[in-house]
C-alpha cells in the first residue's frame, strides 16, 4: 500500500516512520539477461542456467547491482511525494548483498524513512531498506539510500 504525500511538509511529518512492504517482484532470468546485456556483465553465475545449476547456489543468480537497481522501483510502491518538480536519487550510505537471488526467485523491499533534511531547494531523505527473498533466511540486500526531491 502506497502511502502519498502533498509536499515536503508532509513529508517531514514521516521522518522516522516505516513505509511498509512492497509486493512481490519475480526476478525472471530473462530480466537477469537483459540486465547482463545492459551491463556487459555476462558471468556464467547469471547467463548460463546449465553451468550455474552446478555453481555454488545452484542455479543462476541475479547481479547484486541488479537487485540494487530494483530498490526504486520497489521504493515506488511505497511512497509517493506530490508537489515536487524533481526527484533524483543521491547516492547510498550502505549497500550489502547477504544472500544471492535465484533467477525464478521473487523479491520485495521493506522501508523505513530514517531522516528528512533540509537542502537548498528541497529536502534530502534517507531511505533504510531490505529486499527480502520470499522463503529466504537471509535478505538480498540491506541498504541505506539518499533522495533528493526539489520543489
């Protein structure tokens, strides 16, 4: 469920707050493919689903950065700021991969809005996120993400 809000005030008011939990996205090997052509990053452990069946997880995985790009989208679901006219992403403070994500394996994120800070402009957010693995024990990824939304 996406939470919306009219403005920085209102966004303000969220600092602290949890945003919620995404739905669930499959991470399909087609997607894990195009990311790798995208990418030039065509490593066997995401490309070859024969070779990575015998790999270290078992079948192929997604790219970290892969799962990393994902958090926006996801991020989207989450939380939507009206009465801006840019919103760009800043940065990470953090950014860990504690456990792979099989292609065929379905995803979520999990959010928290930690900080809102004034910046010339606008407001800079500060976004604690973990994208889950369904049936996983482990996240894919926990990480710390920076916005900026300028009025």
């Amino acid at each position: 469920m996406s939470i919306t809000v009219n403005g920085l005030d209102e966004l303000k008011k969220l600092a602290g707050g949890d945003l919620g939990t995404s739905e669930w996205i499959e991470v399909t090997q087609d997607r894990v493919d195009t990311f790798a052509d995208a990418t030039d990053d065509h490593q066997w452990i995401h490309t070859d689903p024969e070779r990575a069946a015998q790999g270290p997880f078992g079948a192929p995985i997604a790219h970290g950065y892969l799962t990393l790009s994902l958090f926006i989208p996801l991020f989207s679901q989450l939380l939507q700021v009206r009465g801006v006219t840019t919103k760009v992403n800043y940065g990470l403070d953090k950014a860990r991969f504690p456990a792979p994500v099989k292609a065929g394996s379905r995803i979520r994120l999990v959010a928290r809005l930690t900080a809102v800070e004034d910046v010339p402009g606008g407001v800079q957010i500060t976004v604690d996120g973990t994208i889950e693995v369904d049936g996983g024990t482990k996240p894919a990824a926990v990480v710390r993400s920076l916005s900026r939304f300028y009025v």
